[in-house]
C-alpha cells in the first residue's frame, strides 16, 4: 500500500519521496489505525492525509477551521487533478446544493468542512448515507478549552464519529499541542488507541530575540534601516496599535501595509495578495493576519508587544524563515505589555476556568521574557518535546553579550534589575 501512496505522491503531487514523519504517518491511517500528528506548520500535513483518502474506497472528510484555508486547499487539490470541494458559508445556496449533489453521487474523494457544518441539516442529511472512510480534524489544538483558538464546534466531532454505524478511521493534526493538550484532544476526539506522531518542533534557521525596555519605535526604525527590501511581519497586540504603528512606518517613507479584523474585507485582501506578491515588504498586524499564509521568504518576525502565550507566539514567529533559510524573531518586551495581555483575558466573555488558564499561559510567556536560559530550549520543553542541548547558540541569550552590546552602563544596571525574577513581574 506504500508503494501506492509512492506512486500517487509523485503522480499528483511530483515528488519524489516523503519527508521525516510522513511515510510512517500514512502507512498507519492505510492500516485503519486513528493517528494524532503534531507536526510544525510547513512540514508537510496536508499530504499525510489526503494521500490516505485518495487509497480509500468513498470519501474522506477533513475538518477545518478558517474558510480561506479550505479554498486554498481546494484549489491546490483541483490544480494537482484529485476531485475535492468544500462546504461552508461562503457559498451560494444553489452552489452548496449542487455540491450536496455531487457529494451523494460520490464524485469527490475528499470534502472540506467547517466543524459547525456537521450540524446543519443539509449535511446532516446525506452524512450517514456517505461511504466515509476518513475524517481529518486539521488543526485538530481548536478542540481543547486549554488551546489557544477554541472553537466549541469541534467538541461535537467525538460523539458524532461514535454515532456511525461504521466508524471512519479518526485523524487529527496540529502544529501546537503541550502535551496537556494533547491529551485533551485524545480524549475529546474519543481516538481509539491512537498512534501518536510528535514532530521535530525545533526550527534551527530561526534566531529567537528578546529585548526588553527598549524604545520600541526606535528599535524599529534602526532594525528596518538594517532589511532594506526584505519580508517581515511585525506583530501588536491590538488594532489601535497597529494603525499607530503603520501610520508611524508610513510617515517614514517606509511601504508598509496593516491588517487586522477592523479593516473591510477588501483592504485586508488588497494587503495579504501585496504581501503574496511581494509588492509590500512590511506588514504590521494583529494575529488576525497569516494564518494559512504560507510565504516562505519571510526574513523576521517582530512582535512588537508581547503575546497572550507561547502558542500563539511560537506560531505567529515560526511564520518566519519557511525556506529553510535564516530568520529572526524578535520579541520587544515592555511591562504595559503584561497588562494589555491581562486586560485581554479579564475583559473576554469566557468562563472563569478558562479565563485561569489564559492566565497560566500568559505566565508561561512572561517566563519566555525573562529567562536567561536559552530561548530555543524554553519553547521546545513548553512543547514537551525533550531538548536539544541546554544552549543554542542562537537566541538572545545564547549570543550572551547581545543584550549587553547595545545597553548602557545605566540601562544595563536597570535591566539587571528588572529581569530579577520574582521581583518586578
Ligand atoms: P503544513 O500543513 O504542515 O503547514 P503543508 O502540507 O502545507 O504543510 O506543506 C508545506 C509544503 O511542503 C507544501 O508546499 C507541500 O507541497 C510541501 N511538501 C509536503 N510534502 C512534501 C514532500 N514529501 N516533498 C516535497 N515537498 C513536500
Ligand atoms: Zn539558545
């Protein structure tokens, strides 16, 4: 059967091999066996089960949750000749009829869904009727309250999948998952023994930056004078701070585009296909922007305040150096940050255990800003995943003299003093 999943790799898709994870990820779900993968983004999911769902009998559905990805999945598919489609509320009625149709005559191998499509009764109705062999949960971390990107739908998946006369083989991916989540996606899902793939999350190209009390602005102006006509995306934490931030850049000559949730769908699409294209080097941004983004040539990730927690920074920095090639994220810490952070969660509409959580994380990402160990071990053992040696050689605090560099004597001592665990935070 691996040998199928070879000859169907280089025929639809023109590759030759596949890469570390793949190969062992797909002889598994051909063996009917329920797999949870984590793999970092860009390593190569998509094919992992979508090689599977082209080898099975009927048709695989795949579970995810942002309507622009699934297009772009779609298209991707439809280009490379395997007939996929998708459902979701971009569509026309008469459109998603037509699917619906189609989808009952059996003529896709794979369908892309919205988790709250499994409720509507359009689906709902021919869903049993489908000879379903597979079901992918993509960014399978949205299940759990104790993620980053909860999304309730999903929690409805586990016992749909146990109402099957027959039980599809059960999949579920995602780049992020501490290991308390993914328990948590196990026991939600209701997988059934499942093998378990944990990905390398280590990124080497990429150099992890802390700097703290600094002037940001200047930072930045020092730092972008430096990239002349490179890609970056610079990070804030709210919309308010963005439009200062691109007005800022903008008043200095500097060709820069925003995006956050605020702005008309128009201007966000204008600014992502500028950036796609190359015609814009500069986004600043808020974490609205880059998810199924796939750029590879961005050079540095700046997140200009810091982040509600390690997932959400990990994958907002690790869009950064998709080529292999060397990048930098940086992270510009100064104490309103915590605070903006902290405002964020006791302001938010979620329940009290939820909101506790958030806050552990964000105490978690704090502790990233004030670590003098190494950068790089500090997030990989977030992640569970058993590091590397105890220093890196690139992150801030490896290159040990690279804070002290531009500090002065002053300054220096101020740091010093502030970075004293326990004392100031
Ligand atoms: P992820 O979902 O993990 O972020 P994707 O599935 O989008 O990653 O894959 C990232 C890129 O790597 C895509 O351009 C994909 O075509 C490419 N890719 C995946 N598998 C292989 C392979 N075996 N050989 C070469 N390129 C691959
Ligand atoms: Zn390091």
């Amino acid at each position: 059967m691996l040998d199928r999943a070879r000859y169907l790799l280089k025929k639809y898709y023109g590759y030759t091999g596949f890469r570390a994870g793949q190969e062992w990820i797909i002889e598994n779900i051909l063996e009917k066996r329920d797999v949870l993968a984590i793999m970092p983004t860009g390593s190569g999911k998509s094919i992992c089960y979508q090689l599977p769902a082209l080898i099975f009998p009927g048709i695989s559905i795949v579970i995810s949750p942002l309507i622009s990805l699934m297009k772009d999945q779609v298209d991707i598919l439809k280009e490379n000749g395997i007939p996929a489609t998708f459902l979701n509320s971009s569509l026309k009625a008469t459109e998603a009829k037509r699917r619906l149709e189609k989808l009952e005559r059996g003529e896709y191998k794979l369908l892309y869904i919205a988790p709250e499509r499994l409720k509507t009764p359009g689906f709902n109705g021919i869903f049993g009727r489908l000879e379903l062999s597979m079901i992918t949960v993509d960014e399978a971390h949205c299940i759990s309250e104790w993620g980053h990107d909860f999304r309730p739908a999903y929690l409805y998946i586990g016992d749909l999948v146990q109402k099957l006369e027959k039980r599809p083989v059960l999949t579920a991916f995602t780049a992020t998952a501490t290991p308390e989540v993914r328990e948590d996606i196990i026991k939600q899902l209701k997988l059934q023994n499942p093998r378990i793939y944990l990905g390398g999350f280590d990124r080497r190209n990429l150099s992890f930056i802390v700097k703290r009390g600094l002037n940001k602005d200047r930072f930045l102006l020092d730092y972008l004078e430096r990239q002349p006509g490179v890609s970056g995306i610079i990070y804030t934490a709210t919309r308010q701070e963005t439009d200062r931030v691109y007005r800022f850049l903008s008043a200095r000559g500097y060709s820069v585009g925003r995006y956050h949730a605020g702005l008309s769908a128009r201007e966000r699409s204008f600014t992502q296909n500028a950036f796609l294209a190359d015609t814009l080097k500069i986004i600043v941004a808020t974490n609205a922007f880059g998810m199924g983004i796939d750029k590879p040539d961005v050079r540095y990730v700046i997140h200009y305040n810091m982040p509600g927690s390690i997932e959400a920074y990990y994958q907002e920095a690790g869009r950064a150096g998709r080529d292999g090639k060397e990048a930098e994220c940086i992270l510009l810490y100064s104490p309103e940050d915590r605070g903006i952070q902290e405002f964020l969660i006791e302001e938010s509409s979620e329940n009290i255990e939820r909101k506790r959580q958030r806050l552990k994380q964000l105490k978690s990402m704090l502790d990233y800003c004030f670590t003098d160990k190494c950068l790089r071990a500090f997030i990989l053992c977030y992640f569970g995943e058993e590091s590397i040696s105890p220093a890196c050689g690139n992150c801030s605090n490896c290159f040990s003299t690279y804070e002290l560099k531009d500090l002065t004597g002053s300054l220096r001592l101020f740091f010093s003093r502030i970075s004293n665990p326990g004392k100031r935070r």
